[in-house]
C-alpha cells in the first residue's frame, strides 16, 4: 500500500466543527471548517462529513456522512486547523453540504486514509510530478501540488472538466503558470480528455523521470492507470467509493486488488498505486 | 447482579452469566475493533465504546466478500450487501483473536456455516479459547442439505440448537432474522433447543433499483436494511419475543442514542446493541451509554435494573 506510517492519526469520534466561510467557485463551492482539534492532515487523506442540522432530516435522506478530500488546509489562528472542500452537487449529502451557511456546525470525523507517496518514492528516478486531476478530484491534486512547491520539486498540472457548469476551484486552488485546461465541451483550453493531455506530455517527456498522479472520476481514473501500465509508468490513484464510515468499520469500500480479493479503500486507500487494484471502475459514488 | 443497581449511573448487568460494565454491545459486524485501532490509536482501548465485544461473523474458510456495489443510502438507513470479508477461522484465532482479547471487554465471536457438521468445528475451536466469553450463531444462511434459511426454520434452529448445545457450556446466542412472519416461533425454538440468549434483530431483507442503468444496484442482487429505518420493525419484534421466551434478548436495529437504546429495553431487551449508527459516529456506542443515566432518570426509573425488568401493557 502507499505511504501510511506518517498519515496523521484522527481524533476518536467524530467532532462538530464550525463553518467559516461558504462561496461559490465556478460551478462548484468552496466551504471552509474550523477543525480546532484535528491533525493538519496529510495529501490525499479525507473526512467523513454531516453537516449538523437537517442530515436525515426531511425525507430520511442525507443519511450516511459523505467522504470528501480535503483541498487544502491551513493553519487556525486559534490553534487546530482550517480545512477547505470543494463541492459538485450530485446528491442530497453533498447537496446538504453545499448549502451549509457560516456559523452552521458540521460533523467532523478524520482525517482518514493514507497520503500521496512522494515523486522520489514512487519513482526513484522522478525529476517530478505530473498531476492529473479530473472534476471535484482536483481537490487532492490541489493538496499534492502546494506540498511539492513547499518540496521545492517541480510539477504540471493537468485539469480536466465537462463544462463550465462542473468545474471551479482553479483559480483559487491552482493558479499557476504550469496548470493545463481541457474541457469536455471545448469551451476553454483544450477541447476534450484531459488524458489527451496527459498523452501529448508523455510523448514529448522522457517517461522514466515522471511520478504521476491522478484523482477524478472512475473511468478517468481508469485511463490513467491504462496510460501508465501501458508504458511502465508507477502512478499513484486517488480513489473514491461508496463508503459508510471511513474506518474500516462496514466494509462498504470494497475495491478489487490486483492479485484478486477486494482492499477496504478506507483504511487501506484512498491512495493506490495503479498496479495494486485490478480497475478502478468499481467505485462509482452514487449515493452522492 | 442489576438488583444491587441503587442509582441509574451504575449500569453494570449480566447477559447469561457473562458480568458487563454496562448494557451497550455493538452489532457484528458494524465495528471493527483491530482496523479501528489502527486509525485512532490506542484511545478506542481506554475509551472502547462498547461494554461487551461481538466480532463478525467467522466462517471456515476465508471469504473475499462480494463484488462492489456493497452499499446504497435509503431513508433513515442503508442497505448493506457485504458478504461476510473475512480471515475464515484458522486465521481468526491465529491473528484477530490475539489482538482482540486486548480490549477490556467480553468478547463474543460470531459464527455461521452453511452446515451443522461446520457449525460443530468453529463451535468447539471458538468455544475452547479462554479469551471467548460467548459465541452467536449467525443463522442466516441456507443449510445446504435442506435449501432452506436455518434462521427462518423453527426446526431447523431447534435441530441446529441441539447438536451444538453439548459442546461447550459457554452462553450460545441465536441471532435472529428479522424475514419471518412469527419470528417467537423461531425464538423459541431456539430456546428449546437450549440457546442461552437470543439477539435482534439482523438486517431487513431489502433492494435498491439504480435509477440510472435500471438494474438493481448491489453487486448482490439485493440486501439488508439497517438504520433507523428499521427501528419500529425491530422494536415490535423484540416486544413480541421477549413476552414469548424466558432467555435474555439482546436488541438491536436503528439505534442511535440513548432514548433509543431505552425503547428496546422497554420492549424487553434485556441489553442492547448498536450497529449502524457506529458509522456515523465511531463513539456512538460510548454517547448512547453516556446518556442512558439521564434517559432512565427522565422516564422515572431509578435504576437500569427497573426498566429491564418493565413489562409494557
């Protein structure tokens, strides 16, 4: 599995954090908690989410807390951490999420999972890292790419989108010069996969000196992971799945490993390397 | 013993001889006390939520689970099809009981076969460890001799009860299924058959329809439902079994706080386990005994001892 001995451990229970700030991010929004007890968590972990009023409330639905990764996490003035999420309305819970207001609390457990490996240990021979981010999955490669600036190593970062109406967060998680667009509906940038651009990068670049790394939608992800098997290429995956705990406890995550038999993404992801599962076309999160 | 019980702050009781710090279980399979560990830390020992220990459900051999999807959100609840992941029994009592006999509680470890003459072998090969308080038998599984589901069987539990009975004086518990029409019937067939205790309910038979391919969603086919969704059917099935049998009933089935775990005791329940609620809030089991002082002394019971010992009208 990826790098899990340093992976910051999470508070026992799951704790209410209060809402700092709400705010829309293209077609996405941005909401900020104030985690004063948590861990600075660690690239590619994630929280099990509730906000506090209203889950299963009216029609019994949100019911489970949602996994989401965290997109960035800065210091709390008051001590703790201030995490930030980005969110696509696709489902009641995230629905719910996205309308939480300042002031309102929200249920908090996590930090949960592993972290990304860094360039060096996926590939010894790694100058550096292309990170391939794909919808809301821009989040963990949002994570990933500040801790490598603070590294000093170097990185691109290619991001791909639908349209307009399910993308956001660039700007303000990205930003950078060695940031490229595609969009499905070739509104801005490249028009089409994001892969495509993943491809164009391989062909000009000496493939041995690539760490790549990716999280977006299943069968984004699955490419990917096809695109670096097929050219011997280590990546690592940030994968997503149903999921009712985030602790190992209901075994809901089942992710198919490579050598046959399932992994509990929770405890033993979300961070995969592309060898270690057979696709990763299993997790499509349709409770939303 | 409860009788001793002089203020609602103590909750110390007994589950068929089996001394509990208080009345709060976990379901099996609902809280995984070794991964759990891994991610928290060692607080899940010194704070472990619950006060008597059930594992999942050990077969013979190991089981890879079934293929994804394995979980889909309903109102008030979720279906689960997860299809028994696990170790089978020789690497359970090499590896997870080791590390489960860490925890400061009882411990229960559940089992289930899809044959008496397996039952028989994880029976004695559980039952001989000292670190086992007591076993449950899962009995929602079909006997492959006679096709049929034991736990929905009056005389099949009854058959099943009998020949596991002589082989160890630990307490056997029959989990019940909640997918029958009389579901005393079959409680007290187990009883007959000389189970110490019986535990409900197990999850509610139940199917979720993607509304986007139109094909049923679970990899499965279909599921069980949890949650408090299925709280009253659990309540009233609890109410109608412990009036029926003289054996402790630990009850289970949406429980999610204090208020909730005082109903199934109301309803008869001798003790009371926690299940899904565990995956919206790895304390859940520590807050619902937190908060049971309060709860009894609300509703005017001066010990836990009085409410278990209610019978409702």
């Amino acid at each position: 599995m990826a790098a899990e001995a340093d992976s910051p451990r999470a508070p026992f229970g799951r704790r209410a954090c209060e809402v700092a700030d709400s705010r829309e991010s293209g077609g996405y929004r941005i909401f900020t908690l104030i985690d004063a007890e948590g861990p600075a968590p660690a690239a590619g972990q994630f929280y099990m989410l509730a906000a506090a009023p209203d889950w299963a409330g009216e029609g019994g639905r949100p019911y489970l807390p949602r996994a989401i990764s965290y997109a960035r996490v800065t210091e709390n003035p008051k001590g703790g951490v201030r995490l930030d999420f980005l969110i696509d309305e696709v489902g009641p819970g995230t629905s719910r999420l996205a309308r939480m207001k300042q002031g309102d609390e929200c249920f908090v457990a996590g930090p949960f999972g592993n972290r990304f490996s860094l360039p060096r240990q996926l590939n010894e021979g790694a100058a550096g890292a292309i990170l391939v981010g794909g919808g809301i999955g821009i989040a963990p490669m949002a994570v990933l790419r500040r801790e490598l600036v603070n590294r000093g190593i170097p990185s691109r970062s290619l991001l791909g989108f639908r349209d307009q109406a399910h993308s956001g967060g660039v700007d303000e998680l990205f930003g950078c010069e060695e940031t490229r667009l595609a969009f499905e509906d070739g509104s801005y940038g490249h028009k089409g996969f994001v892969t495509d651009l993943l491809l164009q990068l391989l062909e000009g670049d000496d493939s041995g000196s690539a760490a790549i790394y990716s999280c977006g939608p299943p069968a984004m992800l699955e490419a990917v992971r096809r695109i670096c098997a097929d050219r011997g290429l280590p990546v690592e995956l940030a994968l997503e799945s149903p999921m009712a705990c985030g602790y190992g406890a209901c075994f809901g995550c089942a992710v198919p490993k490579a050598e046959g038999g399932y992994m509990r993404l929770c405890v033993d992801g979300p961070v995969v390397r592309g060898d270690q599962i057979a696709t990763a076309m299993a997790g499509e999160p349709a409770v939303g | 013993m409860a009788e001793g019980t002089a203020d609602t702050s103590d909750l110390s009781t007994d589950l068929c001889g089996i001394e509990l710090a208080g009345p709060v279980l976990n379901g099996s399979g609902t809280f995984d006390a070794i991964a759990a560990r891994r991610v928290f830390g060692d607080e899940v020992v010194s704070g472990f939520p619950f006060d008597c220990y059930v594992s999942k459900t050990i077969t013979m051999n190991p089981r890879p689970g079934n293929a994804p999807y394995r979980l889909w959100e309903t109102p008030s609840g979720m279906i689960n099809s997860i299809g028994l992941p696990g170790p089978g029994l020789d690497g359970f009592l090499e590896r997870d009981l080791v590390q489960l006999a860490e925890f400061d509680v009882p411990l229960i470890v559940s089992v289930m076969a899809d044959r008496v003459e397996d039952f028989e072998i994880l029976v004695n090969r559980v039952a001989e460890r000292e670190e086992v308080a007591g076993i449950e038998l899962n009995v929602s599984c079909p006997n492959v001799h006679s096709g049929l589901i034991v736990g929905e069987q009056p005389s099949e539990t009854e058959a099943l009860m009998k020949a596991l009975r002589p082989l160890t004086a630990k307490p056997l518990i029959v989990k019940l299924t909640p997918n029958v029409a009389n579901p005393h019937e079959v409680a007290m067939a187990a009883e007959s058959g000389g189970a110490d205790s019986v535990s409900m309910i197990n999850t509610v038979k139940a199917a979720a329809i993607d509304p986007v391919s139109t094909r049923t969603w679970l990899g499965a086919g279909a599921g069980g439902l949890s949650g408090p969704a299925v709280r009253p059917i659990a309540l009233a099935q609890v109410r109608s079994v412990a009036s029926a049998v003289s054996v402790p009933v630990i009850g289970m089935g949406g429980i999610t706080d204090a208020e909730s775990a005082l109903e199934f005791i109301l309803a008869g329940a001798r003790v009371i386990a926690v299940g899904t609620e565990n995956f919206r809030d790895p304390r859940a089991g520590a807050l619902v005994s937190e908060g049971l002082p309060a709860a009894l002394a609300r509703r005017g019971f001066a010990s836990l001892a009085e409410a278990q010992s209610v019978t409702l009208d």
